[in-house]
C-alpha cells in the first residue's frame, strides 16, 4: 500500500516538473527586463537558453511558480501595468514615428551634425598613459569621467569605458581590442567587474592588419597563462541564425574559465567576425539573436572591436535604446548620441553605423509585432530599400 502511494506521489512530482520546464524554458528575457513567451528567433539552447534552463531547474518543485506562470494570462491587467504598456506603446510609436519621417537621409545628416570633439581637460589618464603602450591609437581618446578604473594594481588604466542604460549604471565596458601588452589589464578587468559575457566583433588579422592579441584559447581544451591568470576553454559551439542573411556568418561560443589566486571565474566569450571595420553586418538578425543571448547577465557586458568605438559603440546603442523604448522610455536619438559620446568618445564611427542602428531596432520592433498599421509597414518598406541603397552606395568607403 505505502509503496503504490509512494508511486503516485513520485508519478505527480515528475508531471509537475515537466509541466514547469515546459512552461518556463520558453521564456526570454525582454529589453524591459521582463519575460516573454515567443522569442525573436530560434536560438541553440545549449548556449543561448542555458540561464532560463537554469532557472527553470532550480524552480521545478516550486508549484507556486507552476501556478503563476500558467494563470496569469486570465488576469486582468493591473492599473500599474496598464500605465507601464501606455508608456512602452507611446515610447515606440514615437521612436517609430520619428525615424521613418527622417528617413535614411535625414538619419544621415543628423549623424554628421553631431559633433565628435573631446575636450584635454577630460581625457588626461588618456594622455599620461600614451607613451605606456596601453593605447591602440594615440588619436582615439579614453574619456576621464567614464573610464573603468584597475583596482589593486599598480596600474590603474585601461581604454575602456562604462556604458549606462535604464537597467544599469554599468550595462555595458566597451573596450579596445587586447594589445600584447594590455592582455594583462583586459583580464584584471574582467575578474575585478565578475564579467560573465564578453562580445568580440573582430577578428585576430583584417585586411592584413593585426585588429587583436590572441588573448584567450580558441578551441576547446586549450588554455593559456597571462602572468597570474589562466585562461582556458571548456566548450565551442557555433550559432547560425535563422532568417539571417548568408553574410552575416556565425557566432562562435566559447565557455571560458579564469583561474587566479582568489579563485575562479567561469564566463561566455562570443566571437563574431563578419563586421567589418567601419562597415554594417549584412543584416540585423544575428545581432539581435546576440543580444538575446547576452541580455540576462546583471554583471556588466564586455564588447569590443579594434578600437571599442564603431561596431561595438553600435552593438551596444541598439540594446541601449531596446532597454530605454521597452521601459517606456523615450528616444530623442540626436541627444541619445550626445549622450553616448560622453561616455566613450568618438561613439559610433560612421554614418551608416548610426542608420543601421535605427534599421536593427525597426526589424526588432517588426519582429515583435509592434508594426501594426498599413501605413506603417509601407513607409518601413519604404526605409528598408532606401537603407539598403545607402548601404551598398557605402561598400567602398573607407
């Protein structure tokens, strides 16, 4: 008797976990933060999903969460939520407005009326650290206020900077690409900030220029040792997005684990190569499928290219301005590159790069269903063929 009782509760237990992961796996967390029930685009669960696997794990004997989950969709909306989706729904259709209006020229123009200068008085670790091979450029300036300060060590400085958001104070460091003789302070960065995700939108070698220090073992079982900090690689895997253009290429994965005298640290380093230098991807998908994957670390994201100011400036304003629409926030988008600028100089390096930035958040913003009306979807028509003009008129510039 005892052992068929015992059986039906171990049968009811195992159909109340399946019915939790079924239910909470497919969650992905929002640019607002919150969770969503349908995902942009599919994504490899090994890598992208693992944190909701995660989570849904550590909650499976939790019936509390089964009956949230499940019954919350028969709710009415709360007078607080009903605010919260007036703002986001306002914040977007202005972001929506404003943007096809401009159109691509229009978009174009504002970028170069929009001043890059840097003031001496604010640069000056800069500066002090020029005849100290810790800056990739001497013309390229790291900016006082915002720069992440090497803690413990007997060099403070580092070319990298912190990047706000709506979620966070230090959302983002967007850093130069590691030199041989900065691979040292790139890693004491990472430790001393609990970085879990680092983005690497360049390659090693570009056009027959070294872009990159081999800073971290690329292939699994690899590792290597930077003075007191070991690096090595656990697993590989690769990400081809669906819907992406062929050009846009995959992302490869790497899990990371940094070993130092006060312990380990395990993180995702994702490496994606079809950016070209001062040029746009083929297409917006793989870079949202990217910012999906990154979005739910509460640890400040590492994004890099050559110099940490064209692909990856770009990279980070899209989910930036994604965080800020999605919280019913809105976008002023001229003011919203002054403001980047003031956090990491010289902030996205062309033209292009800023249109394409508004292009990525229309497609997500299509993606997502917030693109309703028939005279909405003409003018994005409209948007799209004229971008994609202006971005193969943009092909040979330098």
């Amino acid at each position: 008797m005892t052992d068929r009782r015992n059986s039906r509760i171990s049968k009811k237990r195992k159909r109340l976990r399946d019915r939790t992961l079924t239910t909470e796996a497919t969650t992905e967390v929002s640019p607002d933060g919150a969770g969503s029930s349908t995902a942009l685009v599919p994504l490899p669960m090994n890598v992208w999903e693992r944190a909701t696997l995660m989570q849904a794990t550590e909650h499976k004997n939790d019936t509390s969460t089964l009956t949230t989950t499940t019954t919350a969709t028969d709710e009415p909306a709360k007078p607080k939520d009903r605010e919260r989706h007036a703002r986001v729904a306002k914040a977007v259709a202005a972001f929506l407005e404003r943007t096809l209006n401009k159109g691509v020229k229009g978009l174009a123009a504002e970028y170069i009326a929009n001043p890059k200068e840097v003031v001496p008085t604010e640069v000056t670790a800069f500066k002090e650290n020029t005849s100290h091979a810790k800056n990739r450029f001497n013309d390229l300036a790291c900016l006082d206020s915002t720069r992440v300060v090497l803690k413990k060590h007997t060099t403070s400085y580092i070319h990298a900077n912190y990047i706000t958001s709506v979620r966070s104070q230090s959302r983002f460091i967007v850093t130069q690409a590691p030199m041989e003789t900065t691979i040292i302070d790139f890693w004491r960065m990472v430790v001393q900030e609990h970085v879990e995700q680092i983005v690497m939108l360049c390659d090693f070698f570009e056009d027959n220029r070294s872009k990159c220090a081999k800073y971290f073992p690329a292939t699994k079982g690899d590792r290597v040792q930077f003075e007191n900090y070991e690096i090595s690689n656990s697993q590989v895997s690769e990400m081809l997005v669906e819907k992406a253009e062929p050009e846009e290429g995959k992302v490869t994965t790497s899990e990371l684990k940094v070993t130092t005298r006060s312990g380990v640290q395990r993180l995702q380093h994702h490496r994606w190569t079809n950016w070209k230098d001062r040029k746009v991807p083929a297409g917006s998908q793989t870079v949202l499928a990217l910012l999906h994957g990154i979005r739910s670390t509460h640890k400040p994201i590492v994004v890099h290219c050559s110099t940490g100011i064209g692909r990856a400036c770009t990279f980070v304003a899209i989910e930036v301005v994604l965080e800020s629409l999605f919280q019913g926030h809105e976008c002023q988008m001229d003011t919203f590159l002054t403001n980047l600028r003031k956090q990491r100089a010289y902030a996205v390096s062309t033209d292009l790069q800023y249109v394409f930035l508004h292009k990525a958040v229309l497609d997500y913003m299509k993606g997502k269903g917030k693109i309703k009306s028939k005279d909405h979807d003409i003018a994005l028509k409209k948007f799209s063929e004229d971008y994609q003009k202006f971005a193969n008129e943009s092909q040979h510039l330098k």
